[in-house]
C-alpha cells in the first residue's frame, strides 16, 4: 500500500471513530458518593451498576432499586439524594467553568429526593417532574414524585413551583409545600400548605451519609498516576 491510500485508509478510521463516540463522553458531571445496594446507570435497554467514585456524564439516567438509595454530587457541590424506587436524568448541564454551571436541567421521573443546590448562580438549575417545574434560589427541597402526583417541600432558602401550565406557587418559608395533583385531560391543581403531607428525612435513614452535604472535591476518588484510568474519567464512567 503507497503513503497516499495508506493515509486515507488511517484518515477513514479516524473519522469513523470520532463519529461512532458520543461527544459527552469524556464531559464528567459528578461521582456518586453514597451507593446502597442496586443503583443503576441506564442506557436505553441496557443497565450498569454504580459504585462509590464512579463518574456521571451528560444525559445520564440513574435508577435505584428496592431498598436501595445513592447521593450523588455535581461538579458545583449540588447534592443529589434519592430514595428507593427512583430514577433520575440529568438532563441538561452547560459550564461556566470547571466547578460552576451556566445552566442544569434534573427531570426526576419518580420517586423520593433531596435536592441541596451547590456553587452555581441559583438561575442555573431548573427541577422538573412529569407535573412541575421548579426553579430554586438558594435551596434544600424535598420532592416526590408519583403517578398523578408530585409533593416539593421546602426545608431551607426558597423556590418557585408552576404546574404545566404555568400556574405557580412561591415557597419561602421552611414547612412551605406545594402539592399538584393530576386531574386528568392535562389539567392539574396546585395548592400550597406549610402542614407537608411528607418529607424526605424519613427517607434519611435508608444509607449512611445519604442525607449529607459533602463538596465535589470531596467526592471525588484520589487518581493514580499510572496510567491507569480507576475513576473512569476516560470512559466517561
């Protein structure tokens, strides 16, 4: 083979690597901190277990088990704690700069969080259900999402929670909690009550750590300069 059809032929396979690799996958997101027994990385059919230090990646869909719980913790030191039976996507995350988002987007499909905002702008982060949205302003909210239903508590700092369409509800005393419940044909109702029906701190107790705050830094597993890759950062992990 000459130089020339040996180049194309290299050139060609590079292409096709570079096309066949998901441009997110080396973009790491967060590590999980607190693992309790099945807490799963989902992608598309196929699921993968996660352990402590592993990373996360854009668009990453995390779901617990039974009896099983995690934290997880973003790049700005946002905490994320769900309880069992929950599944979680990290929808949309943008940086500013290596420790600050610019925007993030977290669609918890359902199940029991505890959601603890980190070092960005408090505009960044926007919180979705399958009923809600909720923008945060310096805030520890508890959510939980149901079918036809879906609770945010408000423990510390402040929010606003609108239904689908865009009827909204300001929380900004600790106990303050909107509930929206699904009415059917696409209309829900939104009420809010400082009397909350339910917060995650029973939840608290499912794992060790799972309802503390720690930064990313120190989430992060130590990494070993030989070559190896133990947290996965290459792997997108």
């Amino acid at each position: 083979m000459n130089f020339c059809n040996c180049f194309r032929s290299l050139f060609a396979i590079g292409l096709v690597t570079a096309l066949a690799a998901p441009a997110y996958a080396q973009t790491r997101v967060g590590e999980a901190a607190v693992v309790k027994n099945e807490v799963l990385r989902v992608a598309g059919p196929s699921t993968t277990q996660i352990k402590v230090g592993d990373g996360l990646v854009r668009d990453e869909t995390v779901r617990t088990g039974i009896d099983s719980a995690t934290r997880l913790v973003m790049a700005d030191s946002t905490n994320l704690s769900l309880g069992p039976n929950a599944t979680l996507k990290l929808d949309r995350t943008v940086f500013d700069d290596e420790h600050h988002y610019r925007e993030v987007a977290v669609r918890m499909t359902s199940g029991a969080f505890r959601f603890v905002t980190g070092h960005s702008d408090k505009a960044a982060y926007k919180i979705t259900t399958p009923l809600a949205t909720i923008g945060v302003r310096g805030t520890t909210l508890d959510i939980l999402s149901q079918r036809g239903q879906t609770i945010v508590n408000l423990q510390d700092g402040a929010a606003s929670v609108c239904t689908v369409t865009f009827e909204c509800i300001q929380l900004t005393r600790p106990g303050d909690t909107a509930i929206i419940t699904s009415g059917g044909g696409g209309r829900s109702t939104i009420k809010k009550t400082n009397n909350p029906p339910w917060t995650f701190a029973a939840t608290c107790s499912a794992a060790a750590g799972l309802c503390s705050k720690t930064q990313y830094a120190d989430a992060a597993p130590v990494i070993v300069d030989d070559g190896s890759d133990p947290t996965g950062m290459l792997c997108g992990r």
